[in-house]
C-alpha cells in the first residue's frame, strides 16, 4: 500500500533558510568526500612511491 507523501507548507523565508542550509550541507559533504578521497589516494599512491623513492636514494641510483 502506498504512503501519502505529506507536503510541508512555508513561507518564502522559511524556505529560503532551508535551501540556505541544504545548500550549506551539500558543499560541506562533497568537502568531507573530497578531503576522504584524497587521503585514501595519498595512502594507496604516495606511501608505496616514497617508499621505491627512498629505496632509490638510499641504494645510491
């Protein structure tokens, strides 16, 4: 059986504090997802790449 969806009425301010603050959620989710990214990438590719690097180094290549 399907659920009524219930409609929420507000006023223009209302929504537009609400759009403001989805709007803040967002950009501030992608940033979180973004900074996650790149700290996943930098343990799979930047660790293992100092390493032959300083392996490289240290031998005298």
């Amino acid at each position: 059986m399907a659920r009524n969806k219930i409609e929420t009425v507000m006023s223009y301010d209302q929504w537009e504090q609400e759009h403001k603050r989805r709007t803040k959620k967002a950009i501030h989710d992608t940033i979180q997802g973004l900074t996650r990214d790149i700290a996943t990438a930098m343990i799979i590719l930047a660790l293992p790449l100092g390493m032959v690097v300083h392996f490289l180094l240290s031998t005298g290549y």
